[in-house]
C-alpha cells in the first residue's frame, strides 16, 4: 500500500482521511477513540514499532477532524450516527485501501468498534488489539462512578451530580474537578501527546453516543454488551490497558478467559490513553504481540 496521506471518496459521497506510514510487512488499520478523536494518537506508532517491520494505516472517521463533518442535527445525516454506520464505514475503508489478513487495533470507542468487526468481519484479520476498552458499557458505567466516589470528596462528587442534572456543564468548578479525575484516568501525562491550537473533538458525535464527558455516561452506547457473543473473536487478541485505567481492569481479566487467544497486558502508570502515558512499555508489549503472531509463537496469558 502506498505511504502518505489519502482521502477515500466513500459510497456515501462523504470524504475520509487517511495516512499510512511504514512499508513493513505487517499491516495495522489502528481506530480511534472519542468517538469525534481523531488519528493524532497514532502517528508515532510506526517509528516506534519500526516502519521496515510495521505498515500503520490510521484515518479520521466521519465527522472527525480531517474528514468531513456533516451537520448531523439535520434529518437526512441522523442515520449516521449509529454503530451499524462506523462498522459499515470501517469495512469500507478496508476494502479501499486493499487490507486483507491485516492487524486491527481499536482504542477506547476503536475497541469497542473493533471488536464489533472481529465478530462480522474476523475472517479478514490476522490478529486483534483491543486498547482501553472493555465488552460491555454496564461494568464501564460502575467503574467510572466508583473512581470518581474514591479520588474526590463526597461533596465534591454530589456538586458534579448537581451540574450533570442540571446539564450546567459549562461550569468551571465543574470542569476542574473533570480534569482532576482525566489527570488521574485518561491521560496521566498529557504533554506528552499530540497538541494542536483548536479544539479538534467533534462534539455533536461524541455527546451523542457517550455525553459529555468520559465520567458521564448518558449516551447512545448505554446498553451496548458483547459478553455472551465475545467467546466467537477467535484471533490472536492482545488486551492492553493502563494500570489507572478508567476501565475496570477485573472485567480485562474476565475478558483474557473468555477470548479463546487472548494476552492480557498492563502498561505501568498508564491511564486511558497509556501509549502516551508510557510509550517504552505500551510499544514493548504491542511490538512483543505483533512478533509472537508472525513467528506464530503467540501464548495466552
């Protein structure tokens, strides 16, 4: 596949960002988080995993970023803002860019939405890396409010629930208790990560599947549950999560059983986006992952 930046022209009229770097032998589709990020997050991933080993493919799904951004408050674009399209629209860009028996790795919301393509789709990956996601919203939702209760105060977290019931969150008292708790569970070192000068998270798509922020979960994705079906991803599946992640690691673990090849991984003060947090140990694991698969070494554990 050639290297660099490309916009894919989908079925829909709408246009995508991509870009590849690398022209190794194995190919990674990586997915982003948010939903409404963006694929900042990955664009050191093939220097650090060796771009004559590793091909990284990463693009800006609808409404993010690079891509476009329909106004989706209007009738006619509501329809895409649904888990059918980003799974619909992923196998799309696959077939574009060529990809076949190719590693996919999703982060956060890119987890989730990628293990819905290894459960549709599995017979075209290679291998599977789920990042900071688990297979069900329901044990999110409890672990989120469980960090929350045990980092702040009791009345600190009753004013949250005043604002969030309210829907004032707007309010700045509010929003430095939210960064205390990203500072502890999303990102725990966040100069270390991609910056820009604007505010590029695409708000209309991220409130309307998770709300507003990662300690709120009123979205659409309420209710979504991969449990009983998680069991039939049968590729080689490496977990890897940040040792403060806001996923509930005991769920990860219930998770490394129940995948019949699964590796679960920690990354050392690393929160939810732990290969900023901690590249030397997140790259080690990942790379250590992608070896074992193509040596055709890979064990469980």
């Amino acid at each position: 596949m050639a290297t660099g930046t490309r916009l894919l022209q989908l079925k829909n009229g709408f246009h995508l960002f991509t870009r590849t770097v690398g022209h190794g032998p194995i190919k990674l589709l990586c997915l982003h988080g948010g939903p409404g990020s963006n694929h900042t997050e990955f664009e050191n991933f093939a220097a650090e995993l060796g771009e004559d080993r590793v091909q990284v493919t990463m693009y800006d799904q609808l409404g993010s970023f690079f891509s476009d951004q329909p106004d989706f408050s209007l009738p006619e674009n509501q329809h895409y803002l649904t888990l059918d399209y980003y799974l619909s629209e992923l196998e799309e860009v696959r077939q574009q860019l060529g990809l076949d028996q190719f590693y996919l790795l999703g982060h956060s919301w890119g987890g989730l939405l990628a293990q819905e393509y290894a459960l549709k789709y599995g017979q075209h990956l290679k291998g599977l890396v789920v990042m900071s996601m688990i297979d069900n919203i329901a044990e999110y939702t409890v672990h989120i409010n469980a960090l929350r209760a045990a980092t702040l105060t009791s009345s600190q977290v009753a004013y949250m629930q005043g604002i969030e019931h309210a829907e004032a969150f707007d309010d700045p008292e509010y929003q430095a208790l939210v960064d205390v708790l990203n500072r502890q569970f999303v990102c725990r070192h966040p100069e270390k990560g991609p910056r820009q000068l604007v505010a590029t998270t695409a708000t209309q798509v991220y409130n309307h599947f998770q709300g507003n922020n990662e300690f709120v979960m009123v979205g659409t994705l309420n209710g979504w549950d991969r449990r009983a079906d998680l069991h039939k991803i049968t590729v080689p599946t490496l977990l890897t999560f940040g040792e403060y992640d806001t996923m509930p690691l005991a769920t990860a673990r219930r998770m490394q059983q129940t995948l019949p090849q699964a590796r679960l991984v920690l990354t050392p003060d690393g929160g939810h986006c732990h290969s900023i947090d901690n590249p030397p140990a997140f790259f080690q694991n990942l790379g250590q992952y992608l070896q074992d698969v193509e040596h055709n070494q890979f064990t469980a554990y």
